[in-house]
C-alpha cells in the first residue's frame, strides 16, 4: 500500500502525482501493478494506492480471492470511477 502521508515530497521537491508515479517506475521491473480498491485507508487521499505483485504461480483461487477483497462496494456513487488497470 502506497500511502503518501509517509511520501518526502518537500525533500524531493515532487508533486504529489509525480511522486507516485516515480514510485510506481521503481516497483514495477519487480512485478508489482497498480490495483483498484475501495478501501477506505487508502482511497482517504488522492495519491494513496494500492500495488501488488502476483506471481506466476499463484492459483486462480487465490488471484480471484484477492480481487473480491479489493472491493467491498457493490456500486459506485456518482461521480466516483472504477478504474481498473491491465497488469
């Protein structure tokens, strides 16, 4: 979980979303993605998010086990978009 109420922005002199995409440049040759979740720790401030690496042999089970506990919400309101990226 990328929270960035622990992010140095002042140190880096980065904005908020150019922090987290450095971040996600940084984690991303290790197999980790970007994932949708509503959980309510991290979709609190806009540049918090959430990353996970799923490795080759994980069991289906456990990959669709992990997606039903991104979501706990059945619908969105209004205005709030789903987003879901390709890993």
């Amino acid at each position: 979980t990328g929270l960035s109420w622990c992010w140095d922005l002042s140190g880096t002199g980065l904005r908020l979303d150019e922090y987290r995409q450095m971040l996600l440049r940084l984690i991303r040759p290790f197999g980790f993605a970007p994932y949708y979740t509503d959980d309510p720790e991290i979709v609190r401030y806009p540049g918090n998010g959430l990353v996970a690496r799923s490795g080759p042999r994980a069991p289906a089970v456990l990959r669709d086990a992990f997606a039903t506990l991104r979501v706990t919400q059945t619908h969105f309101p209004i205005g709030q978009e789903m987003v879901r990226v390709a890993n």
